[in-house]
C-alpha cells in the first residue's frame, strides 16, 4: 500500500512539474509592433547620422585639399616668377587646349613680349604643367578645373604688366603695381567686395574707403553643388568667364556674393604685396633707363652721394639701371660730371663757365681754316680742327618713387607718356632734349 502512495506521489509532482513549466512558457511575452517600430527608427536615425556624417567627412577632406592646392598653386606662381622675371599666361582656349596645362603663349616662344592675349574672355585654365604642379588635368579635388588670371595687358598686340618683365626689371615694375592697387580704374585683374554693386571693372570707394583692391593673380576652384555654400556647379557671381576682370574677394563671409546670391567658388589671391615679399628685394627693385641723347652719344651718370662717373653708351644697347629710391643726374661729359666746370681752373677749356672738353687749339696751321690760337678753334686733333660741344648736366636729376612728377622714372613708365608704345614694362629713356620719356623698344 505504501509503495503505491510513493509512486502515485512522484507522479503528481510530475506533473506539477510539467504544469509549472507550462506556465512558465506562456508568460514569456515578446515586442510589440510599435516597439519594433521605436527600434528601427533608431536604427535608421543611427544609420543617416553615420552617412551624413561620412559624407561630410569626404566632402570636408575634398575642401581641405583643395585649400591646400590653392596654396601650392600661389607658391608655384611665385617660385616660377623668381626663376623667370615674369609670371605665366594662362593656359588659354581653345578648349580642350592643344597643349593642356601649358603657359599659352608658351614661355620659350613668347621672349620679352609675353601679353597673354591668347586669353580673350578671362578667366581661363591653369598653366598646371608649366608650373609643374602633380594636377592632372588641372583638376580640384571635386573634379572641377582651376582658373586662373594674371596681370596682363589683354588688348592684341599690346605689351606690359606682369608677364612682360624680366630678371632685370621684374620687381621694379611690380612696386609701380603696388603703388596703384586700389585706384578707381586699377589694373586688372581685381577682387571686390559686396559693397561694390557693380561688375564693371572698376574698385568702388564707399566712405572714402575702396572696396577692393587688384591682385597680381589669382586662382578660382569651381566647387559643385552643397560643396561649400549650397552653391550651384560653375563659375558664380563675378568669377563668370567673360565679365571685365572683376572677381569675388576670396573669404567672404557665408559666399554671399555682391548681388546677395551664394556662390560656392574657392578664390585664392596672390596681392602685389605678398609677391613682392616673396621674390623681391631692395637691391632687385629698380627700373632701367635707356640712351636715347642720340646716336654715338655716351652719357655719365652719378647717383647721389656718389663721386663715380658712370658712362652709359647710346642706343641701342645703352643704359643704366637706377634702384628704387635712388637719384641720378646724366651729364653729356665726364668732366662735367666731375664738377671740372667752373673757372677754367682745371677745366680743358671753358666757355663762360660752361666746360669745354676738347683739347684748345696751340697749333692750328694744318686745319682748316687755319687757326693759329684758341680764338677760335675748340680744339686739334694733330693738324686737324675738332668742333667740339660743351659740357653740361643732362636734364633734372631723375628719380624713382613713384611720384607723380616728370622726373620719377617709374611714374613715367607707369603713365605712358609719349611717344609711349611699350608701358609698364620697366623701361624709360632719356632723349636728345635730355627729357624723360616711356620707352619705344622692349630691349635691352
């Protein structure tokens, strides 16, 4: 009896077991729809967070790389400017180029006359391979090419700016640029601000104060759309090919442009300012004056603080290089330029107080007429008469400040005056009248 209790006892507590774990399995409650839901929002959420921000992260990395060829771009501009005397055209159309990345005219070809007016409507592409830059293509990082503009006269034929220079007279004609960078009509090409509502060309003076300046170049990168400010693909604002070289000023605050349109395109600005800090020194700047008294007429020239005589030869390939802040005074003879022009007390021979340098006449038998003293003869070669002229100084002493007087040699090459053919090119003469002049000839 007691043994079937035992086991009708284990029994029930099987089953109870088995109940028990019935009970348990049915208790177990999983998620519900909306907590299904909850979770794959957040997953999504998660999910666009992380793209948004990779994406970011690749366009950010794309800006920065971009900033930083901009940077290279200006030093490559400026190492190219040290060891030319001059900076490079662009690379011009016809698009695709005949020669992709390279100086259009190129800079073997193009000598001391570079005018880069293969470039009609401006900006046009980057001399990428002239200035040897790793850029294939002439490409941003987002695909796009680089523009480029330089200082250039772009009307055919003519001659000037700053591809038109050589070791000699680079940096000289750079400080006459530095010294009209925010003119009204400066030269091209410029870079303005909002404040100047007009694409014309021209630097806009609001309260007294320009609202741009000129640039010895500058570079411009496309950037597509939601690149930089939600801009779309393409040149924006004034950077628009074909406008009269007035660009956007580069870092303006949220892209707005002078119209209030956003406008995404990166522009990197080489000033006069920074490219004359860079490759420039005192003894570097100077202009060059050539003779042009006349031919077979050597002239002395004497700086200021100077006794040396220096004789400059005549055309075609005399001249004289004077630095900037310099003064110097041509005389058409050495003795006169060795103050031997008063008194006749050491001088050769005088008229008045004028030096005469010839040799007076001892012995004129032989000349003809003969003469017999220095009545009348200036002076013997052996039997034979010499009309010689007098000693005298050559003009006003000249000087270079770029002041707006007729004497400044860097303000008469910057003006043109005539018969004036070849401007800005570091070059100015003397003529017959001893008048300062612009140049007629682009050598020496």
């Amino acid at each position: 009896m007691s043994l079937i209790l035992r086991k009708n006892s284990r029994q029930n507590i099987r089953r109870t077991d088995s109940t028990n774990h019935l009970l348990r399995l049915t208790s177990v409650k999983g998620f519900s729809l909306i907590e299904i839901a909850v979770v794959m929002v957040i997953i999504g959420l998660i999910m666009t967070a992380g793209i948004t921000f990779f994406r970011s992260s690749i366009l950010g990395t794309k800006l920065s790389t971009t900033k930083i060829n901009l940077d290279n771009i200006k030093n490559s501009v400026v190492n190219f400017a040290m060891a030319n005397g001059r900076l490079p055209c662009p690379d011009a159309p016809p698009w695709p180029p005949n020669i992709p990345g390279y100086s259009n005219p190129l800079p073997t070809t193009c000598g001391t006359n570079c005018s880069c007016n293969t470039c009609a409507n401006p900006p046009c592409f980057l001399p990428f391979y002239t200035l040897q830059l790793q850029m294939p293509g002439g490409l941003d990082s987002f695909g796009n090419r680089f523009y480029y503009d330089v200082s250039y006269d772009i009307a055919a034929g003519a001659q000037g700016g700053l591809t038109n220079t050589t070791q000699d007279t680079f940096c000289g004609v750079l400080y006459e640029y530095m010294n009209h960078t925010t003119d009204i009509a400066a030269p091209v090409p410029i870079v303005t601000n909002r404040n100047d509502g007009a694409d014309d060309g021209l630097i806009a003076v609001v309260a007294g104060v320009p609202q741009g300046y000129a640039v010895a170049a500058l570079v411009i990168s496309q950037s597509s759309t939601d690149n930089v400010f939600s801009a779309p693909p393409g040149l924006g604002g004034k950077n628009i090919a074909g406008t009269l070289r007035e660009y956007e000023m580069a870092n303006i605050v949220n892209g707005t442009a002078y119209n209030g349109i956003a406008y995404g395109d990166l522009v990197a600005e080489l000033t006069y300012n920074d490219l004359y800090n860079k490759a420039c020194t005192a003894q570097k700047t100077k202009i060059r004056i050539q003779n042009y008294t006349g031919v077979g007429n050597t002239v002395y020239a004497q700086f200021a603080g100077s006794t040396a005589c220096i004789a400059v030869n005549p055309q075609p390939l005399g001249y004289i290089d004077i630095p900037q802040g310099s003064n110097v005074t041509f005389y058409n003879c050495q003795a006169a330029c060795q103050g031997q022009c008063m008194g006749c007390t050491t001088c050769t021979g005088c008229v008045g107080t004028t030096c005469n340098f010839c040799n007076p006449c001892t012995s004129c038998s032989g000349c003809t007429p003969p003469y017999t003293s220095c009545t009348g003869c200036t002076g013997c070669v052996g039997p034979t008469c010499t009309a010689c002229g007098t000693c005298y100084t050559c003009g006003s002493a000249i000087t270079f400040n770029m002041s707006a007087v007729a004497t400044d040699a860097g303000n008469i090459d910057w003006t043109g005056v005539a018969p004036a053919t070849i401007p800005r090119d570091g070059r100015v003469r003397i003529t017959g009248a001893c008048a300062l002049s612009d140049n007629t000839l682009p050598a020496p």
